[in-house]
C-alpha cells in the first residue's frame, strides 16, 4: 500500500512541476508580447508625427501617416486580444 502511495506522490509532483513550468511559460509570454505591443505603439505614434513634419510631403506624408496608424491599430488590438479578460 506504501508503494502506492509514494508513485502517486511522485506522480502528482511531476504533475504540478509541470503545470507550475507552463504558468510561469504563460507568464513570461504575456509580458513579452505586451511590451513588444507598447513599444509597436510607440513607434507608429513617431511614423504618425514624422508624416505630420511640414518638410515631408505628398506620397512620403501619406506612407508614414498610413503606415503609423496601421502598426498603431494593430499593436492596440494585440494589447486588447492580451488584457481583455
């Protein structure tokens, strides 16, 4: 009976080693992916500013303001699909 008891000990130890090692994988992914988002923000915030530059004109304006609220849509939808719940 002792026998027993000490492999479903055991069983149950790897069980939550494992499950601790995905919570803390899970973890470090959100945080990862968040500031990777943020800092997507940041940069589509300086693309949108660039384009509003009174020495950048026609085409060049419209990629970078295009571009700049684009990665900005895209980095805040991120954000949102990470923190919703």
């Amino acid at each position: 009976m002792a026998d027993t008891e000490d492999a479903s000990d055991a069983a149950l130890r790897r069980i939550v080693r494992e499950e601790v090692s995905r919570a803390v994988r899970s973890a470090a992914s959100t945080v990862v992916w968040t500031l990777l988002s943020v800092l997507g923000v940041l940069v589509g915030l300086q693309s949108v500013q660039v384009a509003l530059q009174p020495t950048v004109t026609g085409a060049a304006a419209a990629g970078f303001g295009a571009g700049g609220v684009a990665v900005v849509a895209s980095s805040a939808y991120l954000l949102y699909v990470l923190h919703a719940e």
